[in-house]
C-alpha cells in the first residue's frame, strides 16, 4: 500500500488523455489507493471461501486471482511509464467488471448474494477522482450491467453450483456492510477534505477581504465586490488634511535602510491608528507625506473637528517618537473643507483618491505651511472657529492660487 501511494502521489499532475490533464489530485490518489485496497481484502476473502469448497469451484475463484495480476501488474507498469491515467483506467474498469463477472459465474443474484454491489465503488470513484462529467459514463456502465445480470439471470441461475447456505448469508452480509463500510469511508474522508479546503477558501476570503479593506473603504470595497467598476462620487463637504515630515531626507541620510522603513512605519502606524479612532479615511502615503480625509465616503457634519483633532494628536505622536528614537521630527500639516469628487481609478493596482479644488489647497496649505504648526483655510476656519482656539496667520501668496486668508490651530476650546 505504501508503495502504491508513493507511486501515485509522486505522479500527481500525470493524468491526461481521456481523463483531462491535470485532474488528479492528492485527493483523488487517496480514493483510488483506498479503493483498491478495500478491493484486495476483498477479493482474499472471496478466494479463501471459495477455494475451500472444492475443486469445483476453482473457477470462480480465478476471478479474484485475475484481479490480483491484472491489478498490480498495471501499477507497476504504468507507474514506471509515469501514465497514472492508465493506471487509473485499468482500476475503475477492474471495479465495475469484477463483480458482475463474479456474480455470474457463481450463478445469478441469488446464488451471490447480489455481490455485483460492489462493483458500485467504480462510478463512485470515477465521480471523485474525474469530477462530474467524466464520471457519468462509468455509472452508466454500471446500470448496463446490472441490466444485463436481470436480463441474463435465469441462465446464470440454472448453472449454479450449490452454495452452503451459511456462506451465501456470509456474503450477502459482506456485500451489504462491507460496500456500505468503504463507500461511507470514501465519503467520509471526500468530506473531510473538502470540509478542509472549504475552511481554507474561508480563510483566504478572510485574507483578501483584510486587505481589500486595507486599501478600500468599506462602502467602496461593497460597490467594488458587486461589479460596480466606475465609481465617482461627489460630495460637497469634506476636509482634507496633507501632513509631511521635515527635512526628513536631511534625517534619513545617514540611516541604515531598515532603520529608516521601521521609522516610517513607527510613526504613519501611530497616524493610521489615530485616523480609526477618529473614523477617518485614510487616502495614501507618498514618501515621508500623509494624506487624510473626513466626510468620505460617507457623509458626517463633524468632519473639519475630527480632522483637527487628529492633526492635534499627530504632534503629540511626533514628540512622543521624537523622544524614543532620538531624532528630531517635526511636520507641516495643511487642512482645507470644501466639495470634492472621490472615485477609484485604474483597473489594476487601483486605488480610492480625491480630485478637486479642495484637494489642491489643502496640499498648498501643508506645502506653505510652517513646522510644527498646523495650517488651515479661511473655510475650515469658518467652520470650526467656536470651538478651537486659532491664530490668524494672515494672507499669503499661495502658487496657482493667489492670496489665500490662513490660520493657525493652536488647541480646542
């Protein structure tokens, strides 16, 4: 047996021809080995009653013996040949014939105690080795046969030899438990395994579906999982926060690579986990730059208060990591409210982004801002002026846009 596995398993990518290249798998290789060996012990048995009832009864004991030679001379052929296909073949008609040879020969259904039952494991195997449509054939065959045994029955009848009746109750027993037994094993173990690769396909969906998330919206990984490819939304209230490192190429110099990605990670892991605990969404990071948005995708009338407050706290992470790696960093941050579109574009590597006049000057607001200090337009000034403490910065000349009222955010009321 054990060198029937290896044989099998070794070759597991052979089938081809009439069975369908690349249909064999561990699984299938685990049936056919199980159901040839459950086929050897039978066949042990049917040869040890048999011959000792006689002389006479040597015939029907050679079929057993057939299967023996015919069986195993296969495997080592075809093993060597490396055609497990062939192999495979040779086993399933060996299943399906056997049997019903079996049971004419001993003389019809009731002189056999019906033992062409067990010619059943062959349309069964072929079912979970080739799959579905391969298999039907084989099954076909074996209604065929059984027709032919009804038809034919009176005839393999008058030629019975007598059978002792205790043997006849001993195979019947065999032939209903013991096809019951091999086939609800096969079952057992083809549902286990595919309980198995079902638990697998779960937690790979799992996977995916982290990492979707990951780089998607929820709303928006939804959208994209039915099938809707063009997605561009308008919403006509959002703040965007863009915050970068300073002078960060001038800190990194004269860091170790691995050193200089652990800081990064260190301090944008610390920002990603504040954007959760504000409920907001994540854009991107380019380089040392990080941009942040809230309102999108779904709308909420707090969106310029949870970005300050984030930005807030952002510089308080700074400090904190300042102090642990020693090295002095410091960021602008740029904050801007107003209309924007949101979408995923590109259909391989794609991602979610924002366009507009909004995005823009939020990214200027950051570009002209000053370290440490986080800079706002007069827009988002407007709508949180109540309740944050700011500190007019003034009007400045901003590149594409002109002169531009900014502020300062020093803390909440």
């Amino acid at each position: 047996m054990l060198y029937l596995k290896k044989a099998l398993i070794r070759h597991a990518n052979a089938f081809g021809g009439h069975f369908g290249k690349g249909t064999t798998t561990p699984l299938g290789e685990t049936i056919i080995t199980i159901l040839m060996v459950a086929e050897t012990l039978v066949c042990v048995f049917w040869i040890y009653v048999l011959s000792s009832l006689g002389e006479g009864y040597a015939f029907m004991a050679a079929i057993p013996y057939a299967y023996f030679v015919v069986s195993y001379t296969s495997l080592l052929i075809f093993y060597h040949l490396k055609r497990i296909d062939y192999f495979v073949f040779v086993q399933l008609v060996m299943l399906l014939v056997m049997p019903f040879f079996m049971q004419w020969v001993i003389g019809g259904f009731e002189a056999s105690s019906g033992v062409a039952i067990w010619a059943l494991l062959s349309p069964v195997g072929a079912l979970m080795i080739l799959g579905t449509r391969q298999s039907m054939g084989w099954f076909l065959l074996f209604i065929g046969l059984a027709g032919l045994s009804w038809h034919l029955n009176s005839q393999f009848a008058s030629n019975a030899l007598p059978i002792p009746v205790h043997i006849k109750d001993t195979f019947f027993l065999m032939n209903i438990t013991g096809t019951a037994s091999i086939l609800y094993g096969v079952m057992h173990y083809f549902q286990s395994q595919k309980e198995r690769v079902m638990h697998a396909l779960e937690e790979e969906q799992a996977r995916s579906e982290k990492l979707l998330l990951n780089i998607m919206p929820q709303t928006i990984a939804d959208r994209l999982k039915a099938d809707d490819l063009r997605i561009a939304d308008s919403h006509d209230s959002v703040t965007i926060m863009f915050a970068d490192l300073v002078e960060f190429t001038q800190i990194s110099s004269g860091m170790a690579p691995n050193d200089l990605v652990n800081l990064l990670n260190k301090v944008f892991s610390s920002f990603d986990k504040l954007a959760d605990k504000h409920h907001l969404e994540k854009i991107k990071t380019i380089g040392d730059a990080y941009m942040v948005v809230g309102g999108v995708p779904n709308a909420r009338s707090d969106h310029a208060a949870a970005v300050v407050n984030m930005a807030l706290e952002m510089n308080d992470v700074l400090a904190k990591v300042s102090e642990e790696t020693g090295k002095h960093l410091k960021m602008r941050i740029g904050i801007n409210s107003g209309p924007v579109i949101a979408g995923v574009i590109g259909s391989s590597k794609f991602s979610y982004d924002l366009w507009g006049d909004t995005v823009n000057l939020a990214s200027r607001m950051e570009q002209y801002g000053q370290p440490g200090m986080i800079q706002v337009t007069e827009s988002t000034y407007n709508l949180l002026k109540n309740t944050y403490v700011f500190e007019p910065r003034g009007i400045i000349e901003v590149k594409g846009k002109g002169l531009v009222n900014a502020f300062f955010v020093l803390s909440r009321r």
